[in-house]
C-alpha cells in the first residue's frame, strides 16, 4: 500500500487532530514532503508532538522518516529516469546518466529543511574535532569531505583504514562532531562505530539513503541522499552522487560562517600547492 493508502485505511480510527495531519498530507502530499515538521504543525494547527504520534501511527519512528518515504514514494512515481538500451547513442547515453543525477540531486534538495543545516551547521563549527566516517563506496565520500573541511579553521580527522577510524572514535567527545556516511545505513561496522560515538556523547550528523535503517537512530542531524535502483543507474552510485552535493552544501554554510578566517587558510593551502607548479 501507498502511504496515501495507508492513511485512508486508517482515518477512521484516527482521533480528531491527527485526522487534520491526515486530510493535509492526503490534499498536499508533494508539499508535506518537502516541509518541516514546523512549518506542517502550524499550518494543520497541532503541535509537533501530534506529527510525531502520527506517524509512529503509520509504523515511522519520525516524523522525518514518513517525510522522507513520502519524498522518495512521489519520486519513484514521477522520475522520468530512462534505462540505457544497447542502442542509444553516446549523447543519449550521456543525457540519460546527465538527467538521472539531475533528477537525485532535485529530490534530495526536497528533503533538506533550513532548521537541519542550521543545525548541522553549527555542530561542524564549534566542533574541537570534525571527524568523517564512512565504508567502502561511503569512505570515498568521507575522504572527499575531509579534504574539502581542511580548508577550514576547524581540526579534521579521517582514515581509510577501518580499526585505525573506530579507533580515532574512542577519542571524540561531545565537543567534538561525526559525520557518518552510509547508504544503506545498516552495515555493522557503520554501526560500530555510531554506537562508539553516541556512548562518548558526540554530536553526529548522518547521511543516507533510507529513513527506516538503523543508523538514523544515531542522528542528531540526519540528511537523506535520494536514489533510485534500475538495470542501468545502480541505486548506491546515484546516492553517491547526492551524499556528495550533501557535503558540498555543509562546506559551503562552514566556509560562510567562518568568512576571512577560512579564506585565509584557502590562500595558504593555495601558496603551498603553487609551490608544485612552477611557473
């Protein structure tokens, strides 16, 4: 069943402001998706804690979680992502991997609420230590935050190497912050080393691709990277894609906030790295 569906089958034992929840999201289920349990709350008229009990209704621990199924629901029966047939051209093939990323990267922007990046935001910059967490496909994301944030005032740690990171974990406090990428979000060894951090106190951003996996237990700030599975564009390659922009986003409000400070550590990497090229 849809969750529109689920809510239908419902309604009748809802009690009288959830039913408000329901009549709003079954008459505006694009727009309850992209906004937040705030902004929802006050156009209904319940408090947040009657969303929340909403969609535990529904079988979501969050209220963020049924906003995301619901994102990804209206994604998968919209997108317009086409398979590669053996006989397209290369600029078809091109325009066909061009528009599936376009299109993960416009339903993972509908899921990103202002009050999560402000959020985030300010674990990052206040952090005595930013470390960066991810495995196999997740690693490379991880690696390429880390070398983004080393342009910023802030001290950032990362290793490829699995026991070395969960290590470094055992060494984070709640001064500190995690950022923990995974697509699917219930790989043990991820999950190790979330339980490692939350048993220290550290604040944890995560970023995956499904609302309803472990790891988003663990969040203080959870994004979701939007993907969609097809015999051609594999479901984890295009939620690369969007765990990267996910970062791309969080260097950009980092670089914001820091202002000349973090441009005058850009112009002193930037001086080093001229050193290799010889004019």
């Amino acid at each position: 069943m849809s969750i529109i569906e689920r809510i239908k089958a419902r309604y009748q034992r809802l009690g009288a402001s959830s039913r408000k929840v329901a009549d709003y999201i079954i008459n505006n289920s694009t727009n309850a998706a992209s906004k937040t349990i705030t902004d929802i709350s006050e156009e209904c008229g319940v408090s947040t804690a009657t969303l929340s009990r909403f969609a535990r209704t529904l079988g979501y621990s969050t209220f963020s979680q049924l906003r995301w199924a619901l994102a990804s629901e209206i994604n998968t029966q919209t997108e317009s992502v086409e398979d590669i047939d053996i006989a397209d051209s290369p600029k078809t093939v091109a325009r066909k991997t061009l528009t599936a990323n376009i299109e993960t990267l416009t339903g993972t922007f509908a899921l990103i609420n202002e009050q999560d990046l402000v959020q985030a935001r300010d674990y990052i910059v206040h952090a005595r230590k930013l470390g960066f967490y991810g495995l196999g496909g997740s690693n490379i994301v991880a690696l390429d935050a880390y070398h983004k944030f080393m342009r910023m005032p802030i001290t950032v740690i990362h290793d490829i190497e699995y026991h070395m990171a969960l290590m470094q974990t055992a060494l984070m406090d709640k001064q500190d912050c995690a950022i923990v990428i995974s697509h699917t979000g219930n790989d043990t060894d991820t999950l190790v080393l979330a339980e490692s951090l939350r048993n220290n106190g550290v604040p944890i951003i995560v970023i995956t691709s499904f609302a309803d996996s472990p790891l988003t237990e663990y969040g203080d700030v959870v994004f979701y990277s939007i993907s969609k599975d097809s015999k051609t564009h594999l479901e984890a390659l295009e939620s690369f894609t969007s765990q990267l922009a996910i970062n791309d986003c969080l260097y950009a409000l980092t670089a914001q906030y820091f202002g000349k400070r973090g441009e005058a550590n850009r112009d002193r990497i930037r001086a080093v790295i001229s050193t290799k090229h010889l004019s």
